[in-house]
C-alpha cells in the first residue's frame, strides 16, 4: 500500500508521491523559545518526528528541518500582520534579561526535552537571527517583482497580488476584509496586507537592511529558511492547525514568488490538545511543560507514547488517565522483552519458527498498512498488541522469543517508546552544591523583595540543570532529578 495522508491544502486525503523518487524533503514549524514548549507543542513536533520515522521506515530518505523562531513572533499571532510585543522581548522583560539571553536558554530547554520524547534529530534546526541575509534577499525579490511594496519605512506584501490567497485556509480575502481584526493603517494598500520587514526603534533586537534597521516578519522567517535548505518547491510543510492561518498562508503567498505554486506539496496538522474541552495553551494558562510531567514520576517515553497514542487529525483530550494508561501499556512491553528473553535456550520446533514468521510478516504488513492509511497510529498499535498476545503464546524457546523481540524492535523504529529512556544531557551544565545554595540564596532575597519573576527564573534555571526546587513550612529543600 502507498502512504496516503490528508493534505490540508486540497482538503483530502491522497497518494503521497514525492518530488524525487525515494527522497522526502520536509519542513517543520519549531519552537518559538521565549518558554519552555507545552506538550501541545510537542504533540505538533511528535507529528513530524512520527512522518519521519514511518517514511524511513518505508524505505524513504528524508531531509528534516525544524525551525527555531527567536525573534519576530509577536504576542497577538492569530490574525496576518500580528501585533502586539515580540514573544522573546516580552519574556526578557519580565525576566529582567537580555532577549538573546532568553532565545538561546529556552532553546536549549527544548532541546533536552526533545530528547527526553525521543524525537529524531532534524538534519538542521535554523535559527531565524541567523538567517536575516536570507529574509533581506527575499524581501528585496518580492519587492523587485511587484509582490511588496515600501511605505513608511515597512516593507509589506501585498495580498491582492496573490489572487490564491486563502487556498489553504479556506478564508477568502472578500470574507477576510470584512471582518478584519486589525486597526486601520493608512499604509497599507489592503487591511490584510501583511509586514515583510517591521520597523520598530523600541524594539531590542535589530538589523540593518536595505529598507532601514528593522527586524522581520515572522512569516518570512520560515519562507527563506525552508526555501534555503529545501529549495523553491518540497514536499512536505508541517506545522499545529493554529499555524494554518495565518501563519502558512502568508507563507503560501510569499513564497509563490509571483509563479503558480505552492511550494510545500503536501500540508499535515495536527489537531489542538485540549485540558477539559479547551485548547491547552500558555495564553489560557491550562497547558502542561515535559518537565511538569517529569517532575510528576512520568517519563519521557510515558509521555511521548500518550501523546502518540491520539490520530493526529483527532482533538485529544489530557488526562493523567491516559498517561497511566500509557504507563501500563509500556510496561507491558517490557514484561514482554522479559518473557521472551528468559525463555528455555533450546532448538525451537520448526513449526514453531515457521509459523512465528508468517505471523509476524502478517502483522508488520498490517502495521505498516496502518500508518499508510494517513498515520493511523490505532491501527498500528492493535497490531503490535495482537502479535505480542500471539508471540507469548507460540514462543516455547529463547530462539523464536528474540525473533518476536527483534519484530518488536524493528517497529520501535516508528513509536520510538522501548529499550532505555534516551540519555539527556544537563543543559547547561549540571551545578556544584556550593552553586546550587549561592543561586537558592539569591532566590531567597527576590523573594523577600517581593521580585518573584527573578525568583521564577532561578527556580527554572535551576530546573534546567537537573535540581529541583520544593518549597515548605522548614523552609526550601532541593534535590537533583534521578
């Protein structure tokens, strides 16, 4: 069976049929690091790291870029020419630090818990601050071809010359402008123009341009940087269902370059996790950190196994059920890795192997059937369930027992949930105890001075380096993370 999966640009679900035979290109919307991602985000990220894995799996060779957005994400993102504060800026101000600062410890942050869910390293992760010439050479293309256009010292795009506006969102530019959230600026040709390059003196991190210092947009970071290690045109552009507008479709417009094209092919998101019927998000508060569950008893692969347990086009809804659930379910297959390998070592029956292979080609047939029909991961999981019921019954030696084990494995190449927790590194580097009580110190006096945002920060900082911090009637006690 060929893998089909729903593309949310033709609103169907279809062949998939890469650019080049046998080579997938992929682009994934990353972290904006300004905190520490919730596993919302994560549940996004295992979507990618899912594709990619089941497409190796497949045979495929896959090229994965993620990008890291450490600047230009403005605070109120859900309509196309965002305002409001840059995400990093508003954290450094709270934090009362550098926003550089913020960018490159929340981005280590995530780092460490990427790989605390065992996701595949992405072949690159471009940081949109090191990508700025790109983001000015595009600019400068859109501007040459009529697409943009200068007006007070911004560069804007001009939506009214890209007629498939709304191809992927299904807004139609009539309905858009209608009822346009934004505040008039006399600027703009169109309300829904949207700026390439912003122009900001209260803004703390700029760069000189041709159109003056500024700092970008945060569409046109991921346009010049997917098109730098992708090309014009790719295969697939993934990415949370609140990216879908406006974030990739001023994406789609911009990246067009005045041709008919879409330049990503094929366009998955997965759908929002909720915490009581409502979107888990940092803005409503009800959102949940890897390092909260960690903290919790859970593990990394408990976590990444709940979140993949749910089809991605399903809103799922968290609850400490189903990391129990999960919970159960891992245990199971290490109870299982247990069985097979203390099994008698003896010549296995003929009909014993014999028999063991038919039914493991059957199920891995049917597995990777499952996970062709657009990732249905239920379908995949009954399939390991019901052949590690089938294996514990047939296998009588230790011989057939590593051949089901070796079956097991060969799947955990795509569910990425068996052997041992993968192995994090302290980041930044793990603390001495003579650091650990200077930092608890100066925790203390922000308490006292009532700066509880300094009083947070240490408390993270801490965290990120393996100590954790409780609070009690005797005082505060702290030890490091097992």
């Amino acid at each position: 069976m060929t893998l089909h999966v729903y593309n949310t640009l033709t609103k169907r679900k279809e062949p998939f049929v890469p650019l080049e035979a046998g080579r997938v290109r992929m682009y994934n919307c990353g972290p904006t690091v300004y905190s520490f991602a919730h596993i919302g985000n994560f549940a996004s990220f295992l979507l990618a790291d899912l594709l990619r894995r089941h497409l190796e799996y497949s045979g495929f060779d896959v090229l994965q870029v993620m990008n890291i957005t450490d600047v230009g994400h403005l605070t109120e993102d859900d309509i196309a020419d965002a305002r409001g504060e840059d995400k990093l800026e508003k954290k450094a101000r709270e934090e009362k630090k550098d926003p550089w600062e913020i960018a490159r410890f929340y981005e280590q942050a995530f780092h460490a818990d990427r790989k605390r869910l065992n996701l595949l390293e992405a072949h690159h992760y471009p940081q949109a601050t090191k990508h700025i010439p790109e983001m000015i050479a595009m600019i400068e293309e859109l501007l040459a071809a009529g697409l943009a256009y200068e007006a007070g010292g911004q560069i804007y795009f001009e939506i009214g010359k890209f007629p498939r506006y709304g191809i992927l969102s299904g807004n139609s530019v009539a309905e858009l402008v209608a009822g346009h959230r934004v505040e008039e600026d006399p600027l703009k040709r169109n309300p829904l123009d949207f700026t390439l390059w912003k122009k900001d003196p209260k803004h703390l991190m700029q760069w000189d341009s041709p159109f003056g210092r500024g700092f970008p947009g945060w569409h046109i970071e991921c346009s010049a940087m997917s098109r730098k290690y992708l090309g014009d045109v790719f295969d697939i552009h993934t990415g949370g269902e609140d990216n879908i507008f406006p974030h990739h479709e001023c994406e789609i417009a911009q990246s067009s370059g005045g041709k008919d094209r879409i330049f990503a092919r094929y366009w998955l998101h997965r759908r929002h996790i909720l915490v009581d019927g409502r979107k888990m998000s940092k803005s409503e508060g009800n959102f949940f950190t890897v390092r909260d569950l960690l903290e919790k008893g859970y593990s990394g692969f408990e976590i990444r196994f709940a979140l993949l347990s749910t089809h991605y086009r399903s809103s799922a809804n968290f609850t400490f059920q189903g990391l129990e659930a999960a919970r159960t379910t891992l245990r199971s297959f290490r109870e299982f890795r247990r069985n097979m390998t203390f099994l008698p070592e003896r010549p296995p029956p003929a009909a014993e192997i014999e028999g063991l292979r038919a039914f493991r080609e059957r199920a891995d047939q049917a597995f990777r059937q499952g996970l062709d029909d657009d990732l249905n991961i239920s379908v995949a999981l009954r399939e390991v369930h019901g052949f590690l019921g089938e294996a514990n019954k047939r296998c009588t030696t230790r011989p057939s027992g590593l051949d089901a084990l070796a079956q097991l494995d060969a799947w955990d190449r795509v569910l990425g949930v068996c052997g041992e927790e993968p192995s994090v590194d302290r980041e930044p580097p793990g603390l001495s105890s003579q650091e650990v009580e200077s930092l608890l110190e100066k925790r203390q006096a922000a308490r006292a001075r009532k700066d509880f945002a300094e009083a947070d920060r240490i408390r993270q900082l801490l965290g990120s380096r393996g100590v954790v911090v409780k609070d009690g009637p005797q005082g505060t006690r702290w030890h490091r993370r097992d």
